[in-house]
C-alpha cells in the first residue's frame, strides 16, 4: 500500500489553505493553549517567514525528562535566532507564512530544509521560545539512537543534495557550517582523532592525553554511565546514518520503532 510522506501530505493541505500563516506538528505532540498565539504573533516582524517554538521533553508522569544534550540543542537555537536565523527547527511547533511557504523534496523534511531555504530567500527564520509543544520522551537511550540514525539520514541528505551553502549572509553561514556540517560530520572526525592519536602515540603529550581521553569516554559508555553513553551513541549515528544513506538512500517515509517520539 502506498503511503505519501508527511511533507507530501503538507504541501497537499496548504495548497488547499487560504490562511496568511500555516501551523504544523507532529502527531504524537500537544500544544500549550496558547502556543498558537506566541507563535502567531512573531510574524508581526514583516522579516520573518519561519518561527518555531519549544518543545518540552517529559516522563510518562508528566515530569520533565531534559537532558543536557537538549538544553544545549535550545541554548543555541536561542542564540541563533537573536544573531541572525534559527539553523534548525523541530516538526512539533512551528509555523510559516503562506506566501514563504516552499515545497521541500520529501526526504529532507522541513526541520533542517526551511530555515535555510528561507534566508535564501532574503527572509528570517526564527525561535519562539514561549510557544510550547510537549511529547514524550524514547524509552530508552538505545531508543534515541535508532530516532537519530533515521533523523540524520534526511540530514544527510539534505547537506549533500540541498545546496545549503547558495545565497546566504556571510554570519549565517558560518552557523550553517557550525552548527550543522560539522555536527553531522562530528562522527567521522572523532574516528579521525582516534585514528590519529593512535598512530601518533609516543610523539607528543598531546595524543597520549587525546587517545587517553577518548578511550575514557568510550569505557564509561561500555559501563552504561549516562553522559558518555548518550553522546557516544548519537555521535555514532551521524555515522551509522551516512552509511545508510550512501548504500540505500533515503525513504520518503517509514515505519516508526516501538518507544520512539
């Protein structure tokens, strides 16, 4: 049976609108009562084409269940969006005016694809952190890392096939670069300072303390220790997630992992 994609049901439904703003979320999300309305009311800034709120990560009591890798995720986004342009959104929350609205191929999504379509445009795409969305948290970190590697696939395609780099304000390029090039390739270039540090050991301080730092991390996620098992793990699918998409690409669509968001 075939089953279009989020993004192919998106631009079906807006095409059918007549509204000046188009709201999204996910499925398995809730809104704030008034999330609409501090989402809405950022597009009182003729700039802006893009806002996203906060997403609210909580327990199956309700309680909250962020972590340090998502306070840092909304740290920077918040610092992105004073600076110049969000670099990422998240599909929970968010809105776009419908005369920005672009139909985005369906393996990228809209999460990475239109903030930077945006400012390639001349436009703004920006953060709202009041209008909050809630879900709940993957079960288990073994959970997030299947999430991440069928996250990054799209990523990856979108920074090999999207010509992200084309047409953008110099600031906002060095975020691009920043906070999403390298983040995807943060994998890679671990395994690279690996490799390096184990081929250099005995030539300097530096690698023995590099190679010694490394080896720490990796044993304290062997033993389970929350931190380093985490970060080990999603930097991982930034690579797990390149060798899917290098051998089969990337589906428009899939069938969702038991626990996952």
């Amino acid at each position: 049976m075939f089953r279009p994609s989020k993004v192919a049901a998106q631009n079906n439904a807006v095409r059918q609108t007549a509204g000046d703003v188009v709201a999204f979320t996910d499925a398995n999300s809730t809104w704030a009562p008034d999330a609409l309305k501090k989402l809405v009311r950022v597009f009182a800034d003729p700039d802006v084409a893009y806002v996203c709120g906060r997403l609210n990560v909580q327990a199956d009591d309700g309680a909250n269940k962020e972590g340090l890798y998502w306070r840092y995720e909304l740290a920077v986004r918040g610092a992105e969006s004073r600076i110049d342009s969000v670099t990422g959104g998240n599909g929970s929350i968010y809105a776009v005016r419908r005369s920005d609205y672009v139909e985005v191929d369906p393996r990228f999504g809209h999460d990475l694809s239109l903030p930077y379509l945006m400012v390639q445009r001349g436009r703004r795409a920006v953060y709202e952190p009041e209008a909050h969305a809630y879900e709940r948290a993957t079960p288990s970190t073994e959970d997030e890392y299947r999430r991440k590697v069928r996250m990054f696939e799209h990523c990856w395609a979108i920074v090999l096939e999207g010509k992200m780099l084309r047409r953008l304000r110099p600031l906002y390029a060095v975020e691009i670069v920043s906070h999403r090039h390298l983040r995807y390739a943060s994998g890679i270039l671990h395994l690279v300072l690996l490799g390096t540090s184990i081929a250099l050991l005995g030539h300097g301080t530096v690698y023995a303390v590099a190679l010694g730092l490394q080896l720490g991390v990796l044993a304290a996620a062997l033993l389970g220790v929350g931190l380093p098992r985490y970060y080990v793990l999603v930097t991982w699918a930034t690579v797990q997630s390149l060798v899917n998409y290098l051998r089969h690409g990337v589906p428009t669509t899939w069938d969702a992992a038991e626990g996952t968001r």
